[in-house]
C-alpha cells in the first residue's frame, strides 16, 4: 500500500462508513499534542495518537479491512445463490423423472 501522493504528502483515504473526508484534529495536552483523524460527513474517528504517521496508517487499514469485508460478504453472497439454484435445479430435474 503506497501511502504518498505525487507532491510527496501522505494521502487520507475517505470514510470507511460514508466516504466523506477525514480531516485533521489536534488536541493539546499537557505539553504534547495528539492527534486524530476523524470523518467530517459521519464522525468516525481514530484513537488519539500521540504520532500523525500512526494515525494516518490506522485509518488508512480500516479503509483497506473494510474492503477485504466486502469482497468476503460478496463471496459468500455468491457461495449461497449458487447453493439456492443448484438445490432448486436439483428439485426440477428430480420432478421430471
């Protein structure tokens, strides 16, 4: 997964709910500032972080685990219509004999 852009800044995936933007947000405590990336459509939001790279690459994995989720209910999807059209081929075909 390339996480640079062309002008060399790191690249914020949408929302893995809605596919609104993810903005910044920087809170200060104490003497450190955190950080959170956090869906401006929905509100789904990462951890604080005390590190933007690590709150990038949070985001950025649910967006890609959100895709593997996906394809899985999609095959799965598929495994049971083919299921419900060899069962019921298999009711048609026993009638006929």
């Amino acid at each position: 997964m390339s996480l640079k852009a062309k002008n060399n800044h790191l690249i914020i995936q949408p929302c893995p709910c809605c596919s609104g933007l993810a903005e910044w947000v920087d809170v200060k405590a104490s003497s450190i500032i955190l950080w959170q990336l956090a869906c401006n459509q929905c509100g789904l939001a990462t951890n604080l972080e005390d590190k933007k790279s690590t709150c990038l690459l949070v985001w950025n994995k649910r967006h890609d685990n959100n895709r593997i989720k996906i394809v899985f209910a999609l095959m799965l999807l598929t495994l049971l219509l083919t299921s419900i059209m060899a069962f019921v081929l298999g009711m048609i075909f026993s009638s006929i004999r």
